[in-house]
C-alpha cells in the first residue's frame, strides 16, 4: 500500500511524500489499536477523528482502559457530542451536592428526524447509583460501541437510547480515593452533620417497608423522605420524560455479576414478574453458553440475592410505577470474589474484556426483545386498521 501511495505523488511533493507516509502509517497503525481494543470491527469516521484530533501519546484510545474520573467522563462525554453530533446529544444542567454534572445521554441514529425517532422504544440504562467505578466505567462502554463501532449502527436504529452513565458521581469520587464500601452520596446533613443518603434506597417504593432509619451515619440511610436527593430527582425527572415509550430500564450496579429482577423489598412469585423472570434465565443461559464464564452469571429476584429486603429500589419502583416490561437490576464486575480468588490463582489474561463483552452481550439480547416486541405490536396494530 506504502509502495503504491509512493508512486503516485510527484517528485517535487518528496517532502510531503514522506509526511503522507508516515501519516498513512500512524493512521493504519492507530486504527489497529483502536479496532483491537476498542472491540470495533470498524470504527465510525467521527470517532476515528476524534480519536486522531485528541488522542494523547502517553494515553488510551478506549474508555474501558481509562481512568475515567469525572473530569475524564465530562471531557469525553463532550468530545463525542462534539465530534458525533449526528449521534449523540448530551444534557447535564442537573448537578450535585458537590456540584458534580449528572448526564443524561442520548444515542440517535443520524439519519432519523424527530417524527421517525419518538415512535421507537426507549431502552433506559443508569449506572453508579451504589458510587462504584466499574458500572459508571461499563456504561461509558456502552455508550463507546453504539456510538464508535459501524457494525451497532442497527441498535440505534431501531430503538432509542438512553444513558446516565454515573447517578452517583460524587459518591464515586469519593470512592476512587478512600478505602471501604462508601455507597452513599455526600449531601451534607446540617441536622445531625452526618454526609450521605444510600440513593439506591431512595425511591417512592415501599420506602419505609423495612423499618425506619432515623441516623444519618447508617450506611443504608436512605434520607427523610422519597427523592430527597438531586441524584435521584434527577433519574425520575428523565423516567417522566420517556415513560410513554420506556420499554426496559436497567440499573447497573457493582460487586456482582448477575441480573436481577423484582421485587427487591419481598419474597414474591406474582405472575407479573414472571415474563422478566423466564427473561433473565434466557439471556443469561445464552451469554454463559457464549462467553465461558469462569463463574456463571447468574438470575434471580434482587430479594433473593440480598438475601434481605431492600426497600426503596429503582427497579421495583419502575416496575410499578410505569408498568414497565423490563426492569432489572444487572451488577458487574465480581469485585469481593475475585479479590478472593486471585489469592489462590490467577485470573486468564483479558479475563475482564470477556466479562465485558459479556455484559454488553446482556444489553444486545434484551434489546433485542425489545424491539421483536415492538415491531409484533406495530404490525398488530397496522393489520387491525
């Protein structure tokens, strides 16, 4: 290829033939990279700009190898609205206690208009609500394959999405510097001079069903009231505005590798939730026959892997609230167990790609459900007019 950009430039252009070269070389040489770690079998023109124009020497081209602080999610969060506007719009006048942006993105694939873009199904992610670094870290993934990779284009196509990559983020600062399992936020309580509310536990659903917790130092303090919290106002406001068409919502959490339905506050087998359980056990049985997980990933009710009730849960209170066909809650990345295990052997090399690839694997197969269900009612409907 070298020998053929070579000839076909003039001896009076020898200086830019040798420039154009080592361009064409570089520029082969970072698509290589970039396809192989960002996972692309071919990578869209605007991201592969974006990544020619801002990529540093010394730095990562895929967020999944970054350290993505919330300095790092703003700067990219801007970068790819930026430079794939077509693609992606990015809100974030919603702020924390700490002032810290809460995003919303949304993907959109560039050829839609509004009309054609509102009658799709919406499928809702929300990451970090528990302050972890590898939901927040899993989402900003997500968002990198719809938005990067040619061959995702199909998903933004045929379904709208919406992502709030880190629900927590002063919570999840907190967390990239202090020892422990901080989950809370860090609003300051000017009664009791205590710090945080356990956002996950916030929500309007069976909020004072496990007992009261009057002390704002509980690490599950859940707040005085149901959306006390910016965080959690902020996740319903977006709930409001979609709820019309939100077909599956998904709550990513840490320490864990599984996904989760409802009911997080009781021991049920409604036959309401017998569509999201039969779900779960076949998306999960296909991603652990595809992946080889080391350890399974596992299905059950949110009750039953706490193992206690937990009250005030987003996932119960979008199932109830919004009728919704899909709500779980998906945990990731086996923080506790793998601390364990790789006392004793270590884990295969690029063990954490496979769990990765996995965990978006989950994300396609609901979609996919998604958008069968959806096309079904569409083509239902049509035959009876």
């Amino acid at each position: 290829m070298f020998l053929i950009v070579t000839y076909s430039i003039t001896s009076e252009m020898k200086s830019k033939n040798i420039y154009i070269i080592i361009c064409f070389s570089l520029a082969g040489f970072i698509e290589f990279v970039v396809l192989q770690y960002c996972g692309c079998k071919e990578m869209n023109s605007c991201y592969s700009n974006m990544l020619d124009d801002l990529l540093n020497a010394n730095e990562v081209p895929c967020v999944e190898n970054a350290e993505m602080g919330s300095t790092a999610i703003t700067i990219y969060l801007k970068a790819i609205e930026k430079y794939c506007g077509r693609f992606v719009s990015v809100d974030n006048q919603t702020l924390t206690f700490q002032k810290r942006n809460l995003y919303e993105v949304l993907l959109k694939h560039p050829h839609d208009n509004a009309t054609v873009r509102s009658g799709r199904p919406v499928i809702l992610l929300e990451a970090g609500q528990q302050a972890g670094i590898e939901p927040v870290n899993f989402a900003l993934f997500v968002i990198e394959q719809l938005v990067a990779c040619k061959e995702n284009l199909y998903m933004l196509k045929n379904a709208r999405w919406v992502v709030l990559p880190s629900t927590n983020p002063d919570g999840r600062e907190f967390t990239r510097y202090t020892p422990g399992n901080w989950q809370k936020n860090l609003r300051f309580s000017e009664d009791d001079r205590s710090a945080g509310v356990d956002i996950s536990r916030n929500f309007d659903e069976s909020f004072t069903d496990c007992g009261i917790i009057l002390n704002g130092f509980d690490h599950n303090y859940p707040g005085k009231k149901p959306f006390s919290e910016s965080e959690t106002s902020f996740i319903l406001d977006v709930l409001n505005r979609y709820k019309n068409k939100l077909r599956a919502y998904v709550s990513i959490r840490r320490d864990g590798h599984s996904l989760l339905y409802p009911f997080a506050s009781v021991n049920s087998s409604a036959i309401e939730t017998d569509k999201l359980r039969d779900k779960a056990a076949e998306i999960t049985s296909k991603v652990n026959h595809k992946y080889g997980f080391i350890e399974y990933l596992t299905n059950s009710s949110i009750i039953e892997m706490n193992r206690k009730p937990v009250c005030g849960h987003s996932v119960d209170f979008v199932f109830m609230k919004y009728n919704m066909p899909y709500a779980y809650e998906m945990r990731v990345f086996l923080e506790s167990d793998h601390k364990i295990m790789t006392k004793f052997q270590s884990l295969p090399r690029g063990y954490d790609i496979t769990l990765r690839n996995g965990y978006f694997s989950v994300i396609k197969e609901l979609y996919n459900t998604v958008v069968e269900e959806h096309r079904n009612r569409t083509y239902l409907r049509t035959s009876n007019e």
